[in-house]
C-alpha cells in the first residue's frame, strides 16, 4: 500500500513539473544564441528563480550536484549534471551565474531509496560558441509545485580558452605558451596542421611532437590533437601546435593539409600564430600577430602523401 502511494504522489509531481514546464516556457527556437542550452528542458527569460548561494538555505533544496568534469569548453555539446532535490520538489532549474538571458527548467526524476526518496534528476547541457574564457559557475534552484523556488546552488566551472592557454584562463598562475600555431576550418574533413621546423622534421597531429626538448625534458612543442582523424568527427574541427617556450631559431614552414575530404567538397580554413606579449603593466597576452585564410577542394586531399599547401614563413 507504501508502495502504491508512493508510485502516486511520485506521478502527480512528474505531472505538477510537467506542467510547470509545459506552461510557462519559452519556445527553445528563441534561445539559440543563449551560452547554455538543455535540449530536454524549457527555457524562461529572466534571471534565475530563488535566493543567491551562500545564504540562508530555503526549501525546496539542490542536495547534490555532480559532474565529471568542471572544464567547459565553447560549442561543447552532451556534458551531464546531475545531482538530487528535496522530496518537495518538482523541477529544477539551471543558468549560468553571469552569462545569458534565461534560464532552464526541468521536471524531477524518480526517488533515490538510498536517499530518503528525495528525487533524481539529470540535465545534458550545451554550450554555444565564443563563451569568454574564466570561470563562470552554473547555478542551480529547486522549484515546488506552487512555482516557489528555493535557495540557488552553484557548480563552480570554467570555460577554457579556444585558444590553448596552459590552463591560464582557469588557473592564472599557470604561465601563458610563448607561441601557438592555430589551424581551424568549417567542414567535417580530416585537415591536419603541417610545420616543417627548422631540422627538418614535420610536425602535425600524426606526429605532434618536437624533436626539441627543453632542459627539463619536455617536449618544447606538441600538437594537442589530430582532429577529425581518419573521418571520425570529434567537433573540434582545430589543431594547435603549442610552444611552452620560444621556439628554437630558425625558419618554421606552415602548411595546411587535407589528409581526407570525408565526402565534402570544399573546406575553409584559418591559420592564426600566437605570440606570448606583456601588457602595459607587464602581465603576460597572448596576441594574434599572423592570419592567414584560405579554400582547399576535394582533389586537394593526399592521404598524408605530401606535405600540403603552403601557408607562411615564420622566423624566430
């Protein structure tokens, strides 16, 4: 009989959530360009429902809050949070504490036995394009049935430079590269980042390290990825060849290669070099001191059979 009215009361507060956001949403078509989007949720303008963090905690109440990784990145899609409500619950709620126009609303799950009953829920997060590095928490409320929202909770998260930043922008101590070599494109091909270094040696996501080490043994250069290798698309659809330290002397030849058009036609492309600069007040930037664009076609694409098209020079 526990059982059964428990089932009950379970299916009317689905229903009451349901409800909730069925009737009060906004249409997720209007929020396209927001930096947070919940596929499997509604979205309300406005600021987040509820009392800020940190302050006396009002019921209903965000009792746990988990994700594997705390690390954001931009156009990042499927990152899971999840974490439990209080038994009063019926939906929970979701934005960035500083970024965006809305917030996400999303009925509960089921009860968790092993936790009181109080309820399960879980939100698949993406995140739009061009989100400004640092950290930037993701806030959460629970609501009740009666549309009140309790006291907010935050998930403290850090979005990560598109540009590779040795972890700067999340933990500023960490000392900013000497030079990146950047190569981005718009089509799913498999597009590899192509430097000839001054020995000889061509570096790229099939081999991303320099032969030149620093005086602790570490690898002055590396290339942190081969994306979209062999046509399996990843979504970074970038490469970037880092310099902890300046680079050797010498002459680096650029080049973009299309190792497999992946059944596209053609593909746009941008190189950009980094250079590490001092501010006014001589703290450390990374600035854009080359850029280069350019259009590979489908018979372009070798196999790795040559080295690619030719971009730029870079001396040091």
């Amino acid at each position: 009989m526990r059982a059964v009215r428990r089932l009950a009361s379970l299916l009317a507060a689905s229903a009451i959530a349901l409800y909730f956001v069925a009737c009060s949403g906004t249409s997720q078509s209007l929020a396209l360009d927001e930096p947070l989007r919940v596929p499997l949720a509604t979205f309300k303008e406005g600021a987040l429902p509820g009392t800020p963090p940190a302050t006396t905690e009002l019921a209903p109440t965000i009792t746990s809050l988990e994700s594997q990784s705390t690390i954001i990145r931009s156009r990042q899609s499927g990152k899971n949070v999840v974490g439990r409500a209080s038994t009063d619950a019926v939906a929970v709620a979701l934005a960035f504490g500083d970024l965006g126009t809305g917030y996400w609303v999303l009925p509960v799950d089921g009860p968790d036995p092993q936790s009181n009953g109080e309820f399960t829920w879980a939100a698949k997060c993406d995140f739009g394009s061009n989100l400004p590095p640092g950290n930037h928490p993701l806030r959460f409320v629970a609501i009740d049935a009666n549309g009140h929202a309790g006291t907010q909770r935050d998930l403290s998260t850090c979005v990560s430079s598109e540009t590779p930043d040795n972890g700067n922008a999340c933990i500023p101590t960490s000392p900013l590269p000497a030079s990146v070599f950047s190569l981005e494109w718009d089509e799913d091909v498999d597009l590899d980042l192509s430097v000839v270094l001054p020995n000889g040696r061509v570096v790229s996501g099939k081999s991303p390290r320099t032969s030149i080490e620093t005086d602790a043994g570490v690898p002055l250069g590396t290339v942190d990825r081969d994306s979209n290798a062999s046509c399996v698309i990843d979504g970074f659809a970038r490469e970037d060849l880092t310099f902890l330290e300046k680079p050797s002397a010498g002459s680096y030849l650029v080049y973009a290669n299309l190792f497999d058009a992946c059944g596209k036609t053609t593909v746009h492309f941008r190189f950009s070099l980094y250079e590490r600069q001092a501010n006014a007040d001589g703290t450390p930037k990374l600035v854009k001191t080359i850029a280069k664009s350019g259009q590979l076609a489908a018979v372009d694409a070798n196999g790795g059979a040559r080295t690619g098209t030719f971009l730029t020079e870079i001396p040091y």
